[in-house]
C-alpha cells in the first residue's frame, strides 16, 4: 500500500547486476582469460570447446537466479560452524 508523495522510483540498473554476454562480468572475464591463457599461451587449443561448455553452464545458472555466482562465492568462504 503506498501514500500519496512517499513512492520513489528506482531505476533497474540499480538493482541488476552488470552482465557481459548473459553471465556476470567478473565470470565472462574469468572464461576469456582462461581460454586464452591457455589457447593463445600454451597452443592446447583443446581450452575453447572447455571455455565453450564453462561459458554454456555459466548462462544456464545465471538465467535460473542472476545471483547463483553470489551466492557461491559466499558460500565458498563460509566457515563450517561445527567443527570437526
């Protein structure tokens, strides 16, 4: 329920994350810079069909909750609480 004079808008790139080709920024760098570490660098040209199917599963994951590397990020870096 809103009162007369206390809506404010807010522009959705506020809220949405920074994407480059349908998956999070950082992760599409991450890709790029693997695959050509690894194709241009190393001549294992056997890293693009690899950085195709990281990239496929990237977008996937992405377009069922823009916020799935979030929150595996956190989830990484979050101790265990009981001890083994």
């Amino acid at each position: 329920m809103a009162t007369d004079g206390f809506d404010i808008p807010i522009h959705r790139s506020l809220t949405q994350q920074i994407m480059l080709a349908g998956v999070p920024r950082d992760i599409a760098i991450l890709n790029g810079t693997f695959v050509a570490t690894f194709g241009l660098g190393l001549h294992s040209f056997w890293s693009i069909p690899v950085g195709l199917i990281i990239y496929t599963l990237a977008v996937v994951a992405t377009k069922k909750d823009p916020q799935f590397f979030g929150c595996f990020r956190r989830h990484i870096k979050q101790k265990n609480y009981y001890g083994t």
